[in-house]
C-alpha cells in the first residue's frame, strides 16, 4: 500500500488523518491519502499570498515553457508518488483500480493532460484573445488596437474540489500556473492520481 502525505507549499505534511482509496471491485486499500483538516488549511491560507509571489518571480513565458516540460514528465515518467514511485503504467492501472474507469481510457486521459500542457502557449494565446503577456505579467497596458488593459488578480490562490468519476477534467485547471496564481486543490477521495502526478512531473 502506498502512503500519500498532504503536501503544503511543495513539502510532504504527515496528517494524523488519513482516507483509504480502495480497488472499485475488490475492496482493496490501495493506498492511504493523508487530509488536511479545516485548521491546518486556515493556517497555510493566512500565507496564500506567497504562492503567488513565487509565480510573479516566473515570467509567463518561462512558466509556459516548464509546463510543456512537465507535461513530457507527467506522460513518459517513474515519478515519485507518496513513500514510493510510479511509472505511466502503474498510473494507468491504478486509476483504473480505483475509479472504475477502464485501462486504456485512463491512458488517452494522460494523453490529453499531456498534450494541454504541451500546447498551453496556444491554449494561453485562444483564451486571452492574443493579449500580450507582458501585459498580463504587469497587469496592466494598452492592447494592439490602443485600448487600455488592466488585469488585476482578485485572489493569490485558486481552490478547486476535484472529482473521482472524471479525471480527464484536470485540464481545466492547469492554465491557472501560468496566470501565476497559486493553487490549493482537494483530490476526489478515489482519484489522488493526478494531481500528485502532476505535482511530482512539476517538481
């Protein structure tokens, strides 16, 4: 069984509290996911404004550029996961032991993290309209047709809840690094998979 830690700013956290992710058929423990209680999130979040101060140190472009190398990561990889390892294979199998969802769809999910990932410059490019992204950077500039811009983010971090029956739905929230806004996201109870992935492909 693989023990999964709460991770708090990039470092694994023990929890005291911890949730079984179980094989959908047999019931198997598959692995134990540590939990982060209301407490220990409201204290990290009295210091959200320091993920987004990390990103502001990271040009866009740079960001832009580490996704698609993470993304070659997160597809091709044995990454670290919890007290052990994982190969795209084992990825695979176990997302499918837990969500129900059959082998080779979990591996054409992988697939479309990846290619998001990889072409996140033109998905960046589609969802601002072409917007400068120095203009972005700065918040602040005068688009190409002489308007005058401002972008000015409303939170340092994102908080998503994420499901256990879709995991192809992660794409929705990667463009949130390049916008260089922090993330605090909840895996589903039966899919930790991704985004511990994801992680381990960034660092």
């Amino acid at each position: 069984m693989i023990n999964i830690p709460v991770l708090r700013w990039g470092e694994p956290y023990e929890s005291l509290e911890t949730d079984e992710v179980i094989h959908h058929r047999t019931g198997e423990v598959l692995a134990s996911v540590g939990q982060a209680n209301p407490g220990l999130l409201a204290r990290d979040m009295r210091k959200a404004a320091r993920a987004r101060e990390a990103l502001r140190e990271i040009p866009i472009k740079d960001l832009i550029e580490m996704m698609k190398k993470a993304g070659d990561l997160y597809l091709n990889a044995t990454l670290p996961l919890g007290d052990g390892e994982q190969t795209p294979d084992d990825f695979a199998r176990q997302q499918s032991a837990s969500t129900g969802l059959p082998e080779h769809m979990c591996k054409f999910n992988m697939e479309k993290n990846h290619f998001v990932l990889n072409h996140m410059d033109q998905i960046f490019d589609a969802l601002t309209r072409g917007l400068d992204l120095e203009i972005l950077q700065r918040g602040f500039g005068v688009e190409e047709r002489g308007v005058p811009v401002s972008y000015q983010a409303q939170s340092p971090v994102l908080g998503m809840v994420l499901p256990s029956n879709s995991p192809g739905v992660h794409t929705l929230w990667m463009p949130v690094i390049p916008m260089q806004i922090g993330l605090v996201l909840k895996p589903g109870p039966q899919e930790p998979w991704t985004p511990y992935r994801m992680f381990a492909a960034f660092t």
